[in-house]
C-alpha cells in the first residue's frame, strides 16, 4: 500500500508540475483514490484464501499488481483533463497507461507462476478491470483516441455487471465472482482496441475511422458473448438461504 501511494502520489505531484498549479487538487484527489482502493483490499482480507479454503498469510504480488492499477487511475486522468505543454499528455498516458494495463497480464502470471492463487485475487481482478477501463474510456475520449459511442461502449461492457450485481444479490442469487472467459478475452481485445487506436493517433491517422473498423468487430461480439456467460452464471448459481 506505501508503494500504492508512492507511485501514485508521485505520479499527481509530477502531473501538476507540467500543468503548472493545482498540486493540492492533484494531492488530494489521488489521496482520496488511495483510501478507497485500500479500504476495497483490507476489506477483502477474508478471502485471502486459496481454493481449498486454506488461509493465505499475505495479499502477494498479483493482489498487489492488481490495486497498483486502480491506485494510478486518478493521476491518469489528470493527464488526460489537465491541459499539459504539447503532446506530453499522450505521451504520457501512452507510456505509464500503457505500462499499467500490462499488469493485468502480468499479475495472472505471476499468480499461476509463483503465487499465491487466492479467492480474493480472483474476485479483486475483474473489479479492478472496471476502475482501470472505465479510466481509459474517459481518458481516450479527451485526448481524442476514442470517439464518444466507442467510449460508451465500453463503459457500458464494465459498468452494466457491476450495477446489476446488487440486484442480482437482492434475487438471492449468489454466481462465482470471477471473470467469464469471454470476459477474459474482450478484455485483451479491449487492450488491442486501445492500442491501435492510440498509435493512430500518435502518427495522426483516422481515428474514427479506426475506432469502426477495429472496434465494432472486436469488442461487440464479445461483449454479447460475454454478458451470455454471465447471465448462465446468475441461472445456474444457487440461492442463498
């Protein structure tokens, strides 16, 4: 958590600089940014449990990783809404957002590689897939990267789960809170999508364009397909007592 606050903290201060004023705003909301991810992660210190239901003594690195990524979306977004000299702003969230959407990769291999395996990574993986996604939309749209409808989506694809997950508790129902593996694999093609349409916009290309050409195709089938898994999820779960 002082690494959390470290690089995120950091990360605002330097923000503010090259904006030129502001460093209490940026201080500040990414402190508030910080205390909620780590009242999500000491919360879920019950699940720290591996799949037999044995007790894990440490959240470990991919638990880690995992909240390293919602901890940097605040500043990512003063990047992105803060007027910055030049392209530094896309210069920036193209190198640390970029760099900080690899850990979803890099936290589930060190997980399967090393450990710990435990419930509380397998549940704390997707939510933090909805904080750092719902960023990049947001972010992409001010910088330019995503146009509106493209953004919407994927919003939509992130948040809709969450939203509906308190009604789904409210049916008495009680689904596995992991990824689908459908969900898995938007969300790797949500980093593609992400990724081509941000080098379009370095080189100055069509980005609407793009975001049609490669976006619909990618990201809407397998959002369909994704949110089929979940609704099979919700039938087939048991009902509490």
């Amino acid at each position: 958590m002082l690494l959390g606050a470290a690089a995120s903290l950091g990360f605002a201060g330097a923000i503010a600089r090259l904006h030129g004023g502001g460093l209490g705003t940026a201080l500040g909301v990414t402190l508030a940014g910080w205390l909620a991810v780590s009242v999500v992660m000491a919360g879920g210190a019950a699940l720290l449990v591996d799949q037999g239901g044995a007790a894990v003594d440490r959240y470990g690195v991919p638990n880690g990783l995992s909240a390293l990524r919602a901890w940097l979306c605040v500043p990512l977004l003063l990047d992105t809404g803060w007027m910055l000299p030049g392209r530094l702003g896309l210069i920036l969230w193209v190198a640390v957002g970029g760099s900080v959407g690899m850990l979803d990769a890099v936290d589930g291999w060190w997980a399967r590689r090393f450990g710990p395996v435990t419930r509380l990574g397998k549940a704390i993986d997707p939510a933090m897939d909805v904080v750092y996604f719902s960023v990049a939309a947001i972010g992409n749209v001010w910088l330019g990267i995503f146009t509106p409808w493209l953004a919407a989506l994927v919003l939509f694809r992130y948040l809709a789960p969450m939203l509906l997950t308190p009604v789904v508790f409210a049916l008495r129902r009680r689904p596995e809170l992991v990824r689908t593996e459908w969900g898995k694999r938007n969300t790797v093609l949500t980093g593609v999508v992400l990724t081509v349409c941000m080098l379009v916009d370095v080189f100055d290309g069509p980005v609407a364009l793009v975001n049609a050409v490669v976006g619909l195709p990618l990201l809407v089938p397998t959002m369909l397909l994704h949110f089929r898994s979940l609704a099979v999820r919700v039938a087939q779960s048991p009902v509490a007592p």
